[in-house]
C-alpha cells in the first residue's frame, strides 16, 4: 500500500496493491488493468490525469484508489503515520485479513499498528515526533520489517522437517536425509565470514577457521548418530563441471563406515511421443468481421489466425515504462490528424503558420496521451526534422492536386457473409486535372502511414499481391478511381511517398482470395502453422502451436 501510495508509483505497484485489497470489485479491477495496458500508461500519475470517456466503467475506480493515494499524500509526525496506515488499511478491508492470518498479525504487530502500542512509542524521544515524509516513513516500516522475525507455530507432529544441520542438536529423528554432501556445500573447513585476519578474529573473540571446523565435524558427527541416515551429494554442478562428495563423506567411505546406498527406481522405456504440426479445423468458429491484420495472419499462418481470431486467445500489453517506436507511431498518427483536420477547417499556406501548427498539435496530443516530457525526450529531440521533412512533403503532394478530406477513418465493406472492417489512417482527393493516373473525375487516394525503414516500405511495394494491407484498404471503398500509397514519415527529415500502383488490380485479387479461403475453412479444411521465420519470431501463439517441438 506504501509503495503504490508515492507519487511516481508505476500502475503495476498499483494494480499490485489492489489485487490484495478485498473491497475492490475483481471484475472492475480486470477491466481497468486492460484499459491501462491498452493506452500503455505505465504511470499511476498519468493514469489518474487521463480522461476516461471510452471507458466509463473505468473512472469512478480511478478516482476511488486516488482518495485512498491522497489520504497518505502529506507529511507527518510518526504516530499521525501509523493512525493514517490503519485508517487506510480499514478502509480498504485489508486490516482485517492481515488480523486472521498469524504472518499478518505479526506485520500489524512489528509496525505497532495495532491497539495499545501506541504508548511504546513515548519512550522514542523526539524522533517519533519530526515530521516524515511518505518516503521516509515507508522506508522506516521496510527496516523494522526486514529486521522483525516470524517463526510459524510448530506442532511437532510433522512428519518431514527441514532445517539446517547445526539445528539437528537435541533434535531426535528416527531418519535424517542429508543432501547437498558435495566438495562445495559441505566443506571440511568452512571460510569464517567476514575478511577478518586471524589475529583480528583471535583477538575479537570472532569465529575461526578452526573453530568453524570444529563446529562443522562436530554437526558431522550429531548428524551420523541418527538412525538411518540417507548422504546425497551431486556429481555435477549447475555449469556442467564434475563434483566430488565432500571431504567428510570421503572420510567415512574411507573408514568403511558408508556403504553406498541401494538406487530403488526402476528403469522403464517410454515410447517416444514427439508433437505433430497441429492441423484444427475451424469451421465451428466463423469470423464474421475481417480486419486487414487479421488477414494478414491467415496469410502468414493459418494457425496463428485460428488461435488469436477464431480461439480469440491474445497475450496482454506490457506496462512499459520506456516509450518506444511505436508509441512514436501512434503519437505521430495523432498529431497528423489533428494538424490536417485543423488545416481543412481554416486552411493556411505559409510554412512559418504550418510549422507553428504542427507544434501545437504536437503538444496538445502529448498532453492528451499523458506523456510526460522525460519520457518522450528520444523522439521530442528528433521532432524538428520529421516536422520539416513532413512539411515539405505535403506542399509537394498539395501540388500535385491532392487535398485532405478524413483522417483516421473507420469504415465497413461487407463480402458475402463477412464485413471487412478497418481504419484508414488518410483519404485524399486528387484532382483529375492535375492527377497523372486519374482521367476525368477526381481519384480517390488511401494513404497509410509508416515510421519503419524506408527500405522496409519499398519492399512492401515490391512484394505486390504478398502485400495485402493497401488492397484491403482499397477494398473498404467503392470508388471506381482509386488510389493508395504509403507514406514513409521518417526520423530523419525525410518523407517519401510509395504508391501501388495496380492497386485495383491487387484489390480484385485480395477480395477473390478472401472468398475462397473463407469457403475452404467453411468447408473443414484444416488450418496448419505454417509460418516461417520473421512470423514466428514474435509470435503470440508460438508457445501453443510448439513449433520447437515438432517432429520434422
């Protein structure tokens, strides 16, 4: 509750204090840790700024647990501490599971929370009254609890006991299994701690090499006195090395004292059962909408669409606390709309305005998302020349004719008994008169945005109908003039624009293809992982699919 209090607290030290606090709804509790590794908000600050409208479920959750944050915000005398720990402890119905559970009891009792003990706290002096801080006093109850013990309450009737070998003193057992008895656990003659000097350890009344020896033989010997005794040591340790028994157990087998013991397991042969390629079927599970990732994973692996589309399996998002190149993407998608969007509304051609509303938007969607100005340092350093870089490619495509219409558009096409379903990140209309692929009315140009390698880009252009993101696209309008390209935004002021230029064609293709593929899986055919390579390096299903372990 201390750590997920601090005001730099990480929504995982938060989400980890509510999933032990009993007044907290698990339901509730399992949609806001989706909604905050959806938006990556690694923060509990941002978290707690941001607006909360697509979620609303979400919000009165939010505001709850800062109530519980704000009560532990100011600093305090030492008593105020305790008092304001138990009143929050009450509050979320955690006080009384800490009092059922004996461990708990302990931890309330360690940090004197509980009734009666505030009184021990008058001998303290005037420590106990400097004021704290929410730090100070959490690292006060860390150090009285790592210095604090709980020993569970032993009933003596337990049929195995494990301790350490010192402690079988005035301990008696009828068997006693000792393992670890190899040259590194258990030594003859044991280094003393500390880097102590013999003299040092002679004259400080420390432990010696001598006396430790002595002490180890000496738990050597209790240990032998029991009746039946089991010694086991490894032959090897955990990098390969070969190991030999301990000097002690050497020792006895010397002496003729340890006979070698009788191995009990019984050797079996076990009929080799290797994992076939999986091959399920999936037509008792029909999509019904089609995305152009989605389609891209059937195209990829069969497989891998059966289990994240049709099992509808998905690994969840990492809390990450580093922004990385695709928090960058989906930035610059924002901030890309809210320029074009702000500039169709009152259009302006001077560069110095363009620029100056390209910092605002880039500003306001950083507030927006919660970014802090620590966390986008990276990418705020470079901004400048992907700006300009962006600028100048858009004064040379507006010559060319083209004009903004959408941004971000979600649209819906249906094919049979599937609707296509997808986001355009752009529309434009390019004039036919100044077009070079249109002739007579205006074209229709799907742009989709990339902050990948250049080379990246053009390859997907290359790659022709292997590349199904632009014809899916293009698939979701009716329009007979059209268009797509993608537009590389690169970090280094450079912007280019890469069209497809059959991309009806390829559309045709794509939308002939999603028919058939949908009929053969409506039919029973099976859905074989037969991804390669790149695909399956980062795979959400490789683990299910256990390619590593095929026999082939």
């Amino acid at each position: 509750a201390l750590t997920a209090c601090a005001w730099d607290a990480t929504s995982d030290a938060v989400l980890d204090w509510l999933k032990h606090v009993p007044s907290v709804d698990t339901t509730l509790l399992a949609r806001l840790e989706r909604a905050l590794r959806k938006a990556a908000m690694a923060s509990w600050g941002h978290a707690a700024q941001h607006d909360w409208a697509s979620v609303p479920e979400v919000a009165p959750a939010v505001a709850q647990v800062q109530t519980w944050r704000d009560s532990l915000r100011a600093a305090r005398t030492l008593p105020e501490w305790l008092q304001a720990l138990r009143a929050l402890l009450v509050d979320t119905g955690q006080w009384t599971v800490l009092e059922e559970d004996a461990a708990g009891a302990r931890v309330l009792s360690a940090l004197r929370l509980q009734d009666g003990q505030e009184a021990e706290l008058d001998g303290w002096g005037e420590g106990a009254g400097r004021r704290m801080t929410l730090a100070e006093f959490t690292r006060w109850a860390n150090e009285v609890l790592e210095a604090a013990r709980y020993v569970p309450m032993h009933t003596g009737d337990a049929p195995v006991v494990v301790l350490p070998m010192p402690q079988l003193l005035a301990r008696p057992f009828a068997a006693l299994v000792l393992p670890g008895c190899d040259e590194k656990r258990l030594q003859a003659a044991p280094e003393p701690p500390g880097e102590w000097t013999q003299a040092q350890r002679e004259a400080w009344g420390l432990p010696t090499r001598a006396s430790t020896e002595m002490a180890q033989r000496a738990a050597w010997q209790h240990a032998l006195q029991t009746p039946a005794v089991d010694v086991l040591w490894r032959t090897g340790d955990e990098g390969g090395e070969p190991l030999l028994a301990s000097p002690l157990v050497l020792a006895l087998q010397l002496d003729g004292q340890a006979p070698f013991g009788v191995d009990s397991r019984t050797q079996r042969t076990v009929d080799a059962a290797p994992t076939e390629r999986p091959q399920p079927q999936g037509h008792r599970l029909p999509v019904l909408r089609l995305s152009s990732t989605a389609y891209s994973d059937l195209r990829h692996c069969p497989y891998r669409f059966f289990a994240l589309r049709q099992l509808g399996l998905q690994e969840s998002d990492e809390l990450a606390a580093d922004v990385d190149k695709r928090d960058f993407g989906n930035w610059l998608h924002a901030v890309l709309q809210h320029f074009h969007e702000a500039l169709l509304a009152d259009p302006v051609q001077s560069p110095a305005e363009r620029v100056a509303r390209m910092d605002a938007a880039s500003l306001a969607v950083t507030r927006q998302q919660g970014l802090g100005a620590g966390d986008f340092l990276p990418f705020a350093a470079g901004w400048p020349q992907v700006r300009d870089g962006y600028l100048r490619w858009l004064a040379q495509h507006e010559q060319t004719g083209a004009h903004f219409r959408q941004a971000e558009l979600r649209t819906t096409q249906p094919l049979g008994s599937l609707e296509l379903i997808g986001t355009l990140d752009r529309v434009d209309v390019v004039d036919a008169v100044n077009a070079v692929a249109a002739q007579g009315d205006a074209s229709t140009l799907v742009i989709d945005y990339k902050t990948e390698n250049d080379t990246v880009t053009r390859k997907r252009i290359q790659s022709g109908a292997e590349d199904t993101q632009l014809a899916f696209y293009a698939a979701l309008l009716s329009h007979d003039t059209l268009r797509a390209a993608y537009v590389n935004v690169g970090e280094r002021g450079e912007t280019q624009m890469h069209e497809q230029e059959e991309v009806v064609h390829l559309r045709d293709l794509l939308v002939e293809g999603i028919q058939h593929d949908f009929e053969r899986i409506a039919a029973g055919d099976p859905l074989p992982a037969l991804g390669e390579g790149m695909v399956c390096e980062y795979c959400a299903a490789r683990g299910l699919c256990r390619k590593d372990f095929w026999n082939e």
